[in-house]
C-alpha cells in the first residue's frame, strides 16, 4: 500500500503567463535539485476543461524506503510551498491521504519532524537493519 502527498490550488481566474512561466520555474528547479532519480518527484497533473477553476494540481507517491521519506516529503513540501507562493491568491489544498498539511506563512508546508537530523538518520538506520535481517 503506498501513501501519496496530493496537492492542488483553484480560483476562478486561469493561470497568466506570467503566472504559467512562474510555476514551469519552480519544477525545474525542483527536478534539477530533486535527491533521487528513482523515486517519484512532483508531478503536476494537466489541467483539464472539466474542472478549469483547478489551476495547479499534482501528486506524489511517498517512497517505501524510510531513510528517504523524509527528504522526498522535505523537498517536495518545499516546492509546493514555492509555487503556493507564486499563487498567493488561489486556494490550496495539500494533503496526504486523508492527513492535511497545514499552511505555516513563515514555513510553508511541513510536517512536524521532517527536517528532524535525528529522526532521519534513526529512519535511515531502520532501512539498514531491515536489509541486514533479510
């Protein structure tokens, strides 16, 4: 079972060039810098005719590995944060699964304990015990 971090904004006005050439920015500067080429990175949906006040919409699928949850979830949020500040007037929805991610205006999003040195190396230490049990 996989867990995924969904993120959309909507308003009823369509994405400006300006606007469009904002967003295009933060994912490729988040894909130039994204940790891991083998895991699911942000993923913006294209937006459709059939909901057209969804402006930006996307998703990630978490990876299964814990030692690398932390920074894909760090990295990710960051850029979500990034583009919500291109957009400041739309209104935004980020959550995973059913949990929703809470917009802080000096941090952004995050979720407690996802910058946390300590948890991630104790996430990255559990992987290692896993393996060396198989």
């Amino acid at each position: 079972m996989s867990v995924s971090l969904y993120y959309s904004a909507h308003r009823a006005t369509p994405l400006t060039e300006a606007e469009s050439a904002a967003v295009e920015r933060v994912v490729a500067a988040h894909m130039a810098s994204f940790p891991y080429e083998d895991e699911e990175s942000l993923y913006l949906y294209d937006r459709t005719a059939a909901e057209p006040e969804k402006i930006v919409a996307g998703s990630t699928k978490m990876p299964f590995d814990p030692g690398r949850l932390m920074p894909v979830i760090a990295h990710v949020l960051d850029s979500v944060s990034e583009l919500r500040r291109a957009l400041p007037d739309a209104r935004w929805r980020v959550h995973m699964d059913d949990l929703d991610v809470e917009w802080d205006e000096e941090e952004g999003y995050a979720l407690p304990g996802m910058r946390d040195a300590d948890l991630i190396a104790e996430l990255s230490a559990a992987r290692g015990e896993d393996e060396a049990a198989r």
